[in-house]
C-alpha cells in the first residue's frame, strides 16, 4: 500500500496530457494543486432537541477559466481528498466542454438517509451559511451531485437569498423549477452521455440495436437506461449498492425505475422483471457491448479490468476506473469515453440554467436539447479527432483537449493573477 491520494492519481492524467502539449511547467505548477479548500463543522439541531455535528468542505480548485463550478456532496465517506479531486475534475470538465468556468466541489460528511427531512433541510442550510461568501453567481457556483437534489439545492438558493437580502437564483444550479431551475437539468448527465454515444456510434462499433450494462441506478444511471432503451437499444443488466441483475435479452426499464421509485432495491425486482441476481462485482464482466459505470469512482481497478467484455465503457460517474485499469483497458482495445467528456451533459445544463437566471429569460425544453446535443458533438468529436491524430486514448484526447484551452487562459493571464492563487 503507498500513500498515494486520490488527487496523486487524478493527476497522472495531467501529467500524461502536458506530455504531448508544449507547455510551460508553470502551468502544471498551477494545476496541480487547488486554490483554495476550506474545511467547517456545521452544527445542527437535531429533531429530539440534540445537536450533532458534520464535516463540510468546499474546494475552488481553479478559477483561470471563470467562477468554480461544482456539485456537493452528501455522504458518509466524503474527504478533503476526494472533494479536491472532484473539483480537479470539474475543472477539466469545464474546460472540455468550453464553458466559462473553473472547478470546483463541496461535500458534507453523511449518510443522509439517516436524517428526517427537517434535519436535512437544516444540515442543507447550515452549508449555505458557512460557505456563504465562498459562493456566489460571479465566484463559486454549486450543484447537486451524490445524494444532494433539486431540493436541497433550493434550500441552499433560499439560504443564500435571506443571508444577501436579495434574489440570486444564479448563485447555485439544479434547483427546482419554480425556483428558476433550468428544463431538462434532471436528465441532463445521461442525455449528454446518450447524445455522445449516438453521435460516434459507428466509429466505435455500435449497432443500433447495441446491448447495455449500468452499474449504479440513481440520477445518471437510470436516465440513461431509459434513454438508450427508448432508442432501440437493450439493458442487460443494472446495479445498485444493494446488488446486480442480468436478463441476456433486455430488462423492462420502464418497470424498474418504477420499482426503484417506490425504494425498492434493483435485486428486490428480479422476480418481477424475470432477471437473474447476480453479484454486485460481476456487473462488469457481463456480455454487453457497452459498460456504463454510473456509481461512485474507483470502481474499475487492476484486479476486475480484465474481465470487462464491452466495446466501450462511457463513464458517466466521475473517475470510476483507476489509471492502472485505464492501461488494461486499452491494451485490450476497449474504448474509453472519459468522465470528464462523457458525464459533462449535467454541468453544461448547469451552466444554461446560470445563463437564464442572469438573462431573465428561460428557453423551452426543445432548445435545451438543441444546444445540448450541439456541444456534446462538437466537443465529442473534438476529442475524437485528437485521439485519431495523436493515437491516444479518447481520455488523454479530453485531456490535451482541455488543457490546451487552460494553459491558453493561464498565460493570457499573465503571472500576476499566477501567483495570487
Ligand atoms: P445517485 O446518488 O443518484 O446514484 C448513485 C447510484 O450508485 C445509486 O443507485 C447507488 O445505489 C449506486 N451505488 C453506490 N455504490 C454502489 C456500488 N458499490 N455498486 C453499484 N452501485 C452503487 O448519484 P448520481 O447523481 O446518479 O451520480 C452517480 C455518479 O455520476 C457519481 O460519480 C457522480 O459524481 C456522477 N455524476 C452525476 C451527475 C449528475 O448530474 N447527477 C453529473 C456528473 C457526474
């Protein structure tokens, strides 16, 4: 075991795309470590009058390229570590996808299953308070991410509001609807991902009729079973924290997100559905032409690489396969579409909500999509074109991709901003 962080092996990455750039190692200097992670307790009051207190943090990695962008997360394995990795991440996402921002994450140490919704509501406002003038819709801007919703994001909105005495709906995204929420932020991660698939299909050898293993059924996950299968495609098998199922041809989907709905868990509905419970690890390795991991990171590693069976794995969870899987992955020609291409679709949502809470003016549902699928295909096959010209991976593709525009933003900056951070 070596005392490698996560953020040590997120940066491989970087190291790994400036190695094909020429680029100044100050501009590797810079991002390889965050501006600015500030770390809290928030004390709350719990339902039978005690109080308890939680871990909170909120990280802004790198704001060359705009305001920090970037979910919180609840739960009860959240870090310091893995809150700046996440806003590593963002911060190359943002810049894949060409949208004015830098990264940044937040997370609040929690398993908030096991709070009432008054007590999460409190804990929600609790975050907003401490980090009250860490955010803002010009400095820091959050979104939901893991076991965070559009709910909790208005409570944090509604906090922000009372604390500054005015009405900022652009402080924070995924909010609700009726609180200037954007349309189609819900499916917005999987549709980005299902747009990206679609449009390089044939250069990664997908049929239409292609078959589809998820692992993890939450936001992204099920959206992106409903997607593909409303697209001819078939799910074959989908887990979640509490186990797997496998039905060779095709899962009714409709029937398990209902399942899901009423909080049953996907092994509850085997019987149901006529699929077999297999183990949760074996998800995996399932014939399936396409692998989407759409659970938590780390998932893939040396040991379990190997036995993946699909063409292609499209992450739509942030960093679910490990460096060293990466390296087995592409010696046994499996095409990787990269986490911060491929789940981008659900900040780039983010980012038309902050525009039409600035603007005033709120699109319909058909321009979102629009402008969606547009981004999703132009950077998509942005780094497609890298990876061919370059023979690399479509990950170290996004990569140059994304820094190419970051080192661009750091040195028009010049060094004074530079060594502020
Ligand atoms: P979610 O909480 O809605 O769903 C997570 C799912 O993963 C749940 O079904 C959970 O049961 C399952 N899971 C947890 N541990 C598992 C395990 N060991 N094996 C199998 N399944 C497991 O979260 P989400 O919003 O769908 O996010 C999932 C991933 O996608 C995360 O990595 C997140 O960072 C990433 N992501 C989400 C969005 C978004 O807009 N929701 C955007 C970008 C990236």
């Amino acid at each position: 075991m070596t005392d490698e962080t996560l953020l040590d092996r997120a940066l491989i990455r970087l190291e790994e795309a400036a190695s094909h750039l020429q680029i100044d190692q100050d501009v590797i200097e810079k991002l390889k470590y965050p501006r600015e992670t500030t770390k809290t307790r928030l004390l709350i009051r719990m339902d039978d009058g005690s109080r308890k207190s939680f871990l909170a943090w909120r990280c802004r990695y790198d704001d060359t390229r705009g305001p920090t962008k970037g979910g919180i997360r609840f739960h009860p394995d959240s870090n310091i570590e893995e809150v700046e990795t996440l806003a590593f991440w963002m911060t190359f996402k943002c810049a894949v996808m060409n949208l004015p921002y830098g990264g940044g994450k937040g997370a609040v140490r929690v398993d908030p299953r096991t709070l009432s919704k008054t007590e999460l509501e409190r804990l929600s406002r609790a975050y907003m308070q401490a980090f009250a003038t860490t955010v803002g819709p010009d400095r820091d801007i959050p979104a939901p991410d893991v076991y965070t919703n559009a709910m909790i994001m208005g409570w944090m909105a509604d906090e922000y509001n009372q604390i500054t005495g005015s009405v900022t709906p652009a402080v924070i995204t995924g909010k609700p609807i009726a609180l200037g929420g954007s349309l189609g932020r819900n499916d917005a991660t999987a549709r980005g991902g299902f747009y990206l698939v679609r449009h390089l299909a044939s250069e990664l050898g997908l049929a239409r009729d292609h078959t589809v293993a998820i692992q993890g059924f939450g936001n992204a996950g099920q959206f992106y079973a409903q997607l593909t299968a409303a697209d001819g495609n078939k799910v074959v098998a989908v887990s979640d924290s509490a186990g797997a199922i496998h039905k060779a041809d095709g899962l009714d989907v409709a029937k398990l997100i209902a399942g899901k709905s009423s909080g049953k868990r996907v092994t509850d509905l085997a019987a149901e559905l006529g699929a077999t419970v297999i183990p949760a690890d074996d998800l995996i390795a399932v014939e399936a032409d396409l692998l989407v991991p759409a659970a938590l990171e780390e998932m893939i590693t040396i040991d379990n690489a190997g036995s993946i069976k699909a063409k292609v794995v499209l992450e739509l969870a942030n960093g679910p396969v490990t460096a060293e899987a990466d390296k087995v992955l592409t010696k046994n020609g499996v095409v990787v579409l990269p986490d911060i291409l491929a789940n981008a679709g659900g900040v780039t949502v983010s980012y038309f909500e902050w525009v039409q809470n600035r603007q005033g003016f709120y699109w319909d549902l058909e321009e979102i999509h629009a402008r969606l699928k547009k981004m999703m295909e132009r950077e998509g096959r942005a780094v497609w074109n890298i990876a061919k010209e370059r023979d690399v991976s479509a990950r170290s593709a996004a990569y140059i991709h994304a820094l190419g525009r970051l080192a661009t933003a750091i040195e028009a900056h010049g060094t004074q901003p530079f060594f502020a951070g």
